[in-house]
C-alpha cells in the first residue's frame, strides 16, 4: 500500500466516522482529560468520580471517554484534538495547565464545546469553571491553627499559581485568627501529582517542626507521611482520603463535580450550551467539607461548623478587611470583601506569611 | 532565612535514609562493571524492582517478601541484558539504554490498578542501648531495616572484592577476560551471576522508594535515581567505601535543599531542586577518577 492510498482511507475513515456523530440517534460523547492518574485518591479522582455520575444520570444517551495523567502542556493539545477528532461533543479538560492548549483546539473545533477547570481563558465555544476552595481553606485554617501545638503548620504547595495562593492566604488568615503566633512554612513541589516529591516535602516540614500539613497536591504521600510520624495533624485534598481518618486526617476539601457535569451534558443535548464562567462554593455544593473526625475536641469541632456554615449561607466571606498585604500596605479597609477580580488573579501574599512567592 | 530550624541530627538522619535507594543500585552495579560489564539498565532495574516489590507486598502484606520480590523482579530483568550482551554478544551501551526504557514501560504496565494503593507499612527499628546514644543514637541507629541491610551490602561487597578467592576471580574477569580465560575461570559465568546480582540490588533500591521512602507506586517514580547511581560507581572509582561516601553526598544536598526551602532561604526554588545534580556533577569533575576495570564495556567471547 503506498503512502497516498494510506492516506486516501485514513480520511475516508475519518469521514465516515464524523458523518456517524452527526446522526441525531447517536448518544452524546463526552470527553475529559485528567492530569493525574484516577486512582489518585484526590483531584483526578474526584473529577472521575463526576464522569461516572455522568454515565449513571444519563445511561445510554451519553457515552464517555477520558484519558488520565496527561501532562500538561503540548502533549495535552494532542490528546484534545484526538478526542475531538474521534466525535467528542463535550470535553471537559479539567487542570490549569491546559488553559492555552485549550483555547487552541477549540479554535480548531468551533462545534465541540469546551469546559475548562480552574482557568481564566474563555472563547465562544469554551467555558470554565471552578470551584471557591479557598472556602474550604479558611476552614481547615481555623481547624489547624487551634490544632498546632508547635505553632508551625507546613504547606506543601505546587504551583505558583493564584489559586494555590489563595489557598495558603485564606488558611494563613484564618488559623492566625484564633492563634496569633501561628506560623507558615511553605514548600513548593512544581508538581499536582508525584507522590516521591509530596512524601519527602511532608517530612522534611515534619522535621522543621510543623505538627500540622496542608497539602494543595492530589496524591495521599503526605498522609502517609504524617501517618508515619504519628503526631501530625492533616486534612483531605480535592477528595476525602478518609482511608485516613480519624487521624492524622482530621478533615478534607470535597470538591463534588458531578452536578455541574450533569448540567452541562445536559445542556449541550438539549443546544442550550453557552459559554459561562462558574465559580460555585461551599453554598452550591461545589465545595464540601468531609467530616470532622473525633481527633478535634469538641469546641474547636463546633466553631468550625458554625465556620461552616456562615460561609454556606453567604453571610461571611473568607477576604473581609482589615487585611493587608504581605509588604503592610492595606488591601481591604475594615469591612470591605474582595472582588472576584482580584482573587482571581491573586499573586501575593497577605500580611505575616515569611517568604517569597516563586516567579 | 531561620536556619535555627533545621535539625541537625535529623537532617543528618534522613540524609542516611534519603541515599539508600541510590546506595542500594550503585553497589550491585559497582560489582557489574568490577566483572567487566557496563549495564546502564540500572533505572529501569530499578524501577521494574520497584514495582514487583510493592505488587508482592500489597499481595502478601508483608515488606520483607516484596524486597525478595523485587530483588528476584529486577534480577530477572538483568537477565534479559546478559543474555542478550554475553551470549548474543551485542552492544552493552545500547543495551542497557534500551533495558531502561523496556523497564519503565514495563513496570507501568505492571503497576496498572496499584496507583493509590496503601503499602504495607514497614516500622524503624529502634535498637536498644545503642539507639539511647545521644545525638549519634538517633542519626545512625533508629532506622528501618533495609537502610542496614544496604549498609551490609557494601561492607559485604568490599570484604568479598578484597579478602575472597572469588572476588579476586571477579576481580581478574573485568580486568582482563582473555587472560582469565586462559587460566580457565568460566567468564560468561561470573559476569551472568555478577549481572544477577547487579540487578537484584537495583531492585530492592527501587522497592526501598515505594515501599518506604514514599510508600505509594506512582509510574517513573525513580526520577533519575538509577542514572545517578551510575555517576556515583564511576565518583567512587569503583570502590564499594568511596561509594558510600557519594551517595551520602548525593542524599545529603537532596534533604539540605527542601529543608532550605522550608527554612524560607532567599534562594530559587530552581536553583535548589537542581543543587544534587550540580554537586554529583562538580564532584565528578573536581575528583580524579580511578581507573576503570581494564575489560569494562567489551564484549567476550571464547573463540578469539
């Protein structure tokens, strides 16, 4: 066979295969494209944990397609315009380092729709969405600051990106409120996903001292690691990791997907699909809070919850002034509440947090 | 910058810890190339080990079956090299690269369905009476098992080059395998069992990553250790005591510099995930390597 005819029935298969999609009986494909591997135990897991709620609510009309630990970057642009090609109608590309690879495959396919997770690009076919975790930030910040017993709480942070620092600023607020003489130690990993780096970023806070780790990566290393050295206090990431409980993990973020999936497959059947920005909380759901394990005495379980539930309501936000930032200029009067503008594209520290963000 | 922060006695503890995977690898190639044979393999030895180690513990529930499980998996890959460099006679440096990158597809393949599986948990010894000396107690004698057991190795692997009949043969093979063979020692023996030997360690350095240093099974989870190993045999001018020196040096900047990170140092995160590599290599530099084993990299063969 030479190479034109290879090609010649290459796009003839192509052809057939897209001529197939269009056939309204088919059922809604879904794409989605994770940046870890499933069993992650945290961030991708919980993403596929939606896909499958997905797969349940609609049974035959939808199918779904994912491919996991995809790495952020070229690569990632490669596997979007496959899945495009192969008649997704839907691809949910769910990690910030997609942003730019996104926006290029969806220039190259304006009748897929594209959802892209925790990014600021948007186009007419491509949304994004993402949800408030800092929310639940504040309250593992006022769980851990009334936790610690060394007064040091270790942070292992991936990416110098916004939302990674509005998770150590609402945390850093919210535990040197009920502890003045809190203090955080931060380490950045520059990874989502690597359990050798995650484990050895755990124990060598532990060693400095922290009895206490907050973790912005999506593997459960750090747990281990706490668990291990017995005393540390730590909370679920992206996903309960109550495999853990009741300690050292004390409580978890829950970020819960699967709602707006629904919603959005929904609305891509019935050609309602337009290009939004979503930013859902605790309130919505988007965020949850797993249990607070026994570990916690009573009273600091109880102003938790009631934490908890000033922010469901709405009646408190986790940036309400007086703040300042990291270098003692005012950010927020007293009484004033941050824009979403601005926390999104946070990039500094606030006030009493010792180091340098990595540019 | 608070450098109060940093525990001396701890850092100096985890530096024991941190270098053993590394320690474990390069010293079952340091005996490879001492016959003579260059394996570059040693990463996807180690990788291969680190994952059938921690698929036999997950299915046994017992640590110490998975190092033999990885020790035999990284062993049987070892094979696949020696048969194909001793009796196929082909090309080692070729060979072992291609052996790395056979082991990483292979153990990603294998390792489907045990990503985010909890490994059994294998507890620090804490030896009595020596383990109560102050500052040296907890630095050198309150560690898991394998950290002396790869301590053992290397004493082992040096005692057995210099005071045994068969490490002089070994010795003799990777100096020079014409002459050996003429005063009848079976060359192809020695180097296959040196090869076996070589592959069983690199497989317990990898399972020594996932099942305690981590303890988790993630796909290429040892990043470039075995590649380090390599540089670490030729630091150590292929001296099993030199050896040992190299890692600590390796495994000493790795902690130093996440635990300058925590301490707040004024210096790129950059700069500092890249200082292990920039000390092995400045280290390799500055030091006059020895000689290398007279035979090494050549293939063998009786007919000529």
């Amino acid at each position: 066979m030479t190479i034109k005819t290879l090609l010649a029935s290459a796009t003839l298969a192509l052809g057939l295969a897209t001529g197939a999609t269009a056939d309204a009986n088919d059922p809604t494909k879904v794409g989605f494209i994770y940046v870890g591997p499933v069993g992650d135990g945290g961030w991708t897991y919980e993403h596929n944990q939606g896909r499958l709620a997905v797969e349940e609510y609609f049974g035959d009309a939808v199918e779904t397609v994912f491919v996991e630990s995809v790495p952020e970057g070229p690569d990632a642009e490669r596997v979007m315009t496959q899945m495009a090609l192969q008649g997704a109608d839907l691809i949910f590309t769910t990690s910030f380092g997609y942003m730019d690879q996104t926006i290029a495959v969806a220039e190259k396919f304006p009748d897929v729709k594209f959802e892209h997770a925790t990014g600021y690009k948007r186009a007419e076919n491509v949304s994004t969405y993402s949800a408030r975790f800092y929310e639940g930030r504040a309250v593992q910040g006022h769980i851990a600051g009334q936790m610690t017993e060394s007064n040091v709480i270790g942070y292992i942070a991936s990416f110098p990106i916004p939302e990674v620092i509005r998770g150590i600023n609402s945390a850093y607020l919210h535990a040197k409120a009920v502890n003045p003489d809190v203090e955080f130690k931060i380490v950045w990993a520059y990874t989502w996903f690597d359990p050798a780096k995650e484990a050895e970023a755990a124990n060598v806070l532990i060693e400095q001292g922290a009895d206490v780790i907050l973790q912005h990566t999506d593997s459960t290393a750090p747990q281990a690691a706490a668990q291990a050295a017995g005393n540390v206090v730590t909370f679920g990431q992206a996903s309960d990791m109550a495999e853990f409980a009741p300690y050292p993990r004390v409580s978890s973020i829950i970020d819960d997907w699967a709602p707006y999936y629904i919603a959005r497959t929904q609305a891509v059947i019935d050609g309602t699909w337009e290009s939004t920005d979503t930013w859902d909380g605790i309130g919505p759901g988007m965020v949850g809070i797993g249990e607070i394990s026994d570990a916690v005495p009573a009273d600091v379980k109880a102003s938790a919850e009631a934490l908890i539930e000033r922010l469901r309501t709405g009646e408190y936000q986790p940036f309400t002034g007086p703040i300042n930032k990291q270098d003692g200029s005012v950010w927020l009067a007293e009484g004033e509440v941050a824009d979403d503008g601005t926390l999104a594209g946070m990039n500094f520290y606030v006030e009493g947090i010792v180091g340098d963000i990595p540019q | 910058m608070d450098l109060s922060s940093i525990n001396p006695i701890l850092l100096l503890a985890s530096l024991m810890v941190a270098a053993t995977p590394i320690l474990l690898a390069a010293i079952g190639e340091l005996v490879v190339e001492r016959a003579g044979v260059l394996n570059l393999g040693v990463e996807g030895m180690m990788i291969t080990g680190a994952v059938c180690g921690f698929v036999v513990a997950v299915a046994t529930n017992s640590p110490w079956l998975g190092f033999l499980g990885a020790a035999v998996g990284g062993a049987l890959l070892s094979l696949i090299f020696g048969f194909l460099t001793q009796f196929l006679l082909s090309n080692q440096v070729a060979t072992g690269l291609a052996l790395t990158l056979f082991g990483l597809g292979l153990s990603a393949l294998i390792g489907q369905g045990y990503i985010g599986v909890k490994a059994p948990s294998f507890p620090d010894w804490y030896i009595p009476l020596l383990g109560d000396i102050p500052f040296v107690g907890p630095i050198v004698f309150q560690h898991d098992p394998m950290v002396y057991v790869g301590l053992a190795i290397v004493a082992g692997t040096w005692g057995y080059l210099k005071y045994t009949r068969a490490g002089l043969i070994l010795r003799a093979v990777g100096e020079n395998h014409e002459a050996a063979h003429a005063l009848g020692y079976h060359v192809l023996r020695v180097r296959m069992l040196a090869i076996m030997f070589g592959g069983a360690c690199a497989g317990l350095g990898g399972a020594y990553l996932s099942l305690v240093r981590v303890p988790q099974w993630t796909e290429g989870m040892t990043a470039g250790a075995g590649w380090i190993a390599l540089a670490i045999v030729v630091f150590a001018s292929w001296r099993p005591w030199r050896l040992l020196l190299g890692a600590y040096l390796f495994g000493g900047v790795t902690v130093l510099q996440l635990n300058l990170q925590a301490a707040g140092a004024a210096i790129g995160v950059e700069y500092l995930s890249m200082a292990p590599y920039l000390a092995t290599i400045a280290v390799l530099v500055i030091m006059r390597a020895g000689r290398a084993p007279g035979s090494l990299g050549q293939s063998f063969h009786a007919s000529r």
